[in-house]
C-alpha cells in the first residue's frame, strides 16, 4: 500500500488507516510525503508497524517489498 501523505489527510494516514491496513492484513505501507521530500516504509508485526527504512532527497532506493526494482526518487519529487 502506498499513501500520498497531504496535510488534510496525514492524521487519518497516519493512523487510522494503519490500523485498518494491519486488520486486513496489509504487510507494508509507503508513506510518501511530497512536502517534505521523504519516503519511510513500514512492515506489519503482529499488530505493530515496524519503521523499515526512511529515505530522502534524490537518493536511490531498494526497499520492501519492491527491493527487486531501483526507485530513483528524484523522479517522485519531479513537476
């Protein structure tokens, strides 16, 4: 699941939806935030989010469950 993080929606984002993701059996969560120019990638254990990795700026990323692909997030951030 990816969610695009935006003021009027971060709180239920953040939140609410987590939790719902964790009951439905979602494993992992992006959370991109274009403001702020980050990536943070969650798992689910048990009933907990566990942070994986966050990432920044126009780094290169591999991450879960996607390692396989290269997310160039310069790209992301880009009009």
């Amino acid at each position: 699941m990816c969610e695009i993080l935006a003021d009027r929606t971060r709180r239920i984002d953040k939140v609410e939806k987590m939790r719902i993701y964790a009951r439905e059996g979602v494993r992992n969560v992006w959370h991109v935030d274009p403001i702020a120019q980050t990536l943070d990638i969650f798992r689910v254990e048990g009933r907990h989010w566990l942070l994986v990795d966050s990432f920044a700026g126009d780094e290169r990323v591999r991450a879960e469950p996607f390692e396989a692909l290269e997310l160039e997030l310069a790209l992301v951030w880009s009009e």
